[in-house]
C-alpha cells in the first residue's frame, strides 16, 4: 500500500509536518487487509513463550503490581474481568502479519516505531 492511500491522500511529509505529534487523524478504510486479529487469546500465547518478553500490570487493593513473564497459563486464568494488562515486546517480530503492518509507516522516523 502506498503512503498516500495509507494517508488519506496526504503525502507522508505533509503528515508528518501538520499531523504528527501535533494533533489527531482519523483516515476510515486506511487498512482493510491486515490478516488475523491480535486478541487476548494470541497476546497470551505469545506471553507464555521464554523468547518473547511479556509484561502483566494488575491493580490488586488500589495499587499496581508488575509481573514479567514468561507465564503460565493458569495464571492468566486467576485474572479478574478488569484492573489488568498484559504488554508484549515486540509484537512484530513473532506476527508476518503485524510487521507488514509497521512497515507500511516506514515514513516514521525509525526511533519513534516502538512507541
């Protein structure tokens, strides 16, 4: 996909110059084939393996509490329905699909992809 179609039309130095970090952009349709969906249940599998670096930030009686992973399975059974995260590192390196994602914004300066 082109940046411009990407764009809503935009160049990626016009993006860059009046949108970037200065005010937001919604452009309907920009990606439509994006293949599966990263869900929970993707997320956590990737959790559980000792090459990905994972993260569960849970609030337990008002204060949050950090864990690194890998982890279990049963331990994301013991979650409740709210009050919790899971952060995974690098998404993109262990999903095709989500690095071609990323690297449809190669026009974004490359210390700026992680974020």
């Amino acid at each position: 996909m082109k940046p411009m179609t990407l764009l809503g039309g935009l160049t990626p130095e016009a993006f860059l110059k009046e949108y970037w970090q200065k005010k937001p952009l919604l452009i309907r349709g920009a990606l439509t084939d994006v293949g599966p969906h990263v869900d929970f249940k993707c997320l956590s599998e990737l959790a559980m393996q000792e090459d990905v670096e994972s993260r569960l930030i849970e609030n337990r009686n008002g204060r949050w509490h950090l864990e690194r992973g890998p982890f279990r399975p049963a331990r994301f059974r013991k979650l409740g329905d709210t009050d919790w995260t899971i952060l995974v590192q690098n998404v993109n390196h262990h999903l095709l699909h989500i690095d071609k994602i990323l690297w449809q914004f190669d026009f974004i300066p490359f210390a700026r992809l992680d974020d």
